[in-house]
C-alpha cells in the first residue's frame, strides 16, 4: 500500500479590478492537517471584509470575521473648481 503524500502547500492572489470594483486577497497555507489561512474582499457599500480561518483535524474549522471601514474613502467630486 501507497503512503499518502504529506499535504504541505502554500498559495496567494489578489485581484484588484477598479472598473467592476471586484477587489479580493487571500492567503493559504497548509502543513499536513494544519490550515491557516486569510481573505479579504471589498463589499459593495465601501466595507471590507478580512476573514482570519484555521483548520486542523482536533479543533475542526474556524473562522474570525472582522468588517471594517476605515479603509476607504470616497470621493464626491468637490474639488474647490469654482469659476
């Protein structure tokens, strides 16, 4: 019988797409039943959402969930232009 390969992988992205406002990130790592990982995505009222998530096979999946936003600012077209 075959050992089963010891799961050990590590994997990023990041899309920043300012024209459909898709703007996302995450981060994964895994070293044999250990999970840790992140993501973030900018929601579409200005927010963003930052997930913390871990696994391993004696705890099970969790998940930290934080909103925030102080990230953003958004700009209303009031430049001081005035003729």
């Amino acid at each position: 019988m075959k050992t089963p390969a010891y799961p050990k992988y590590e994997f990023g992205y990041k899309v920043e797409d300012p024209h459909t406002g898709d703007i996302k990130s995450q981060h994964e790592h895994r070293d044999g039943d250990v999970v840790k990982g992140y993501y973030a995505l900018h929601q579409p009222d200005g927010s963003v959402r930052h997930v913390d998530y871990h696994g391993d096979k004696h705890s099970g999946f969790h998940a930290d969930v934080k909103h925030s936003t102080h990230h953003i600012v958004p700009h209303h077209g009031h430049h001081g232009h005035h003729y």
